[in-house]
C-alpha cells in the first residue's frame, strides 16, 4: 500500500463506510496532520488491533490485545440492505400465509376464543334452571346422573358447532 491513504481508500480497502473510517478516526484512526489521510502501515496495524475480532486473527496476535469491536453499534450499508432484505422477504412470507389461512392474527383467535368461553358460560348456567324441576321429582341417582350427561353433551355440542370459525 502507499504510505498514506485517503479515508474513502481506507474504507474501501476494509469494506466499511467513509462515515464508519470518521468513527474509528475519533476513537483513536491514526490520521495525517492535517486529518485528510490515513497513514499505512500504521493505520492498518491500529484496525487489526482495535477492530477486528479474535476468530478473524492468527491467535499469536491476540495476546494482550482488547479484542472486542469497539464499533459493535454500527453496520455498514451492505449489512443493513441484507438485514432488510431479510425483513421484508419475512413479512412477505407471513403475507403469502395470512391470505392462504394459515396463519390468523393472535387479536382474531383471542376475540373467538373470548366469545366461545363466553357462549359456554351462558350455556353452563342454564343447565341448572332447565333440570331443577325434574331433578328434583327423580329419586334415582343414576337417572339424574343421564340427565345431567345428556345436558352438558347438548351443550358442548352446540358449542362445537358453534366454534366453527373461518380464518381471519
């Protein structure tokens, strides 16, 4: 490499941003005196030790070295468009599987769930009315016991027609 470099060589050259070689010129980038270039080898050996992480260099150069990213907030363009990417190809998969019905938003199912449960403690509470006269004339037990089986089946079987519900 020359002997000095301008910042948008360096950048560049390490595959990040003009604005991310500003960041690591205020934490410590050795620059020209007047701030316009960046000195090499001397700017190079600062990002190796400063920058890259440990897996990315040879383990004898990591002795003594702090080798935390000290820029681990920033990202570079490239990065964030393939973050994004990523995002809209996301939610463009849950778009393809909200319009087939496979997937229904949590607010549909709680709302159906709310007025099933509601339905079924409507239901519940009658049962009790609707048997007190002839639970009380019958003297076998096992009858009232029919009689109550077949009124909680006809309720939990309109309940089940009831909850028949189309995706949202």
């Amino acid at each position: 490499m020359a002997e000095s470099v301008s910042k948008a060589e360096f950048a560049r050259a390490i595959g990040k941003s003009r604005a991310y070689v500003h960041k690591l010129i205020s934490r410590g980038l050795p620059t020209s005196r007047d701030g316009a270039k960046i000195p090499m080898p001397a700017g190079e050996r600062w990002y190796k030790a400063n920058v890259v992480r440990r897996e990315d260099r040879p383990a004898e150069e990591n002795e003594g070295v702090d080798t935390t990213d000290i820029l681990d907030d920033d990202t570079t363009r490239a990065e964030a468009d393939r973050r994004l990417t990523i995002a809209k190809a996301k939610l463009a998969e849950l778009d393809f599987e909200k319009a087939r019905g496979a997937l229904v938003e949590a607010d549909s199912v709680a709302e159906v769930w709310a007025m099933m449960i509601s339905a079924a403690k409507a239901r519940a509470l009658l049962i009790p009315s609707s048997l007190a006269t002839r639970l009380a004339r019958e003297s076998d037990s096992v009858v009232c016991e029919a009689m109550l089986k077949q009124a909680v089946d006809e309720m939990l079987m309109e309940l089940s027609h009831h909850g028949e519900v189309t995706p949202c």
